[in-house]
C-alpha cells in the first residue's frame, strides 16, 4: 500500500488556495442550554461564537425516537 505521508503538505497546500477569506471560517460554538420546553425528547440551545461570545442563533436538538411495528 502506497505512503501518503508525502502528500500531506500538497493536500493542505492545494486547499489553502481555494480558502480566500480565511476569516469566514468559523471554529467551534459555545451552547447554553434553554429551560424551555420544546417537546419530548427535544432540548433547545443559545448559540454563541464563545463564552461571552456575539449571539448567533438557537437551535433545537431532538433525540430520534424509536417505533415498533
């Protein structure tokens, strides 16, 4: 099986020059839990760029549920 290892650095070289606009690249969120009911098996969630962070949007996270026949 080949090596890849020397591919390595012409991966990231190749994609680094489609990325124009490295700033729009966004990390990870910061969540805060809401204590407001959404439904079962659903919870709601404040999403921030960091703790402290600017106020990106809510979301709503529901757990599948399973159904018998």
């Amino acid at each position: 099986m080949k090596k890849l290892n020397g591919m390595k650095s012409g991966f990231s070289s190749l994609e680094n020059k489609k990325l124009k606009d490295l700033k729009s690249i966004q990390g990870g969120s910061y969540n805060v839990k809401s204590n407001v009911y959404v439904g079962e098996g659903c919870e709601e969630y404040d999403t921030y760029t960091a703790p402290g962070g600017t106020y990106i949007g809510r979301i709503t996270v529901c757990s599948p549920t399973a159904t018998l026949d």
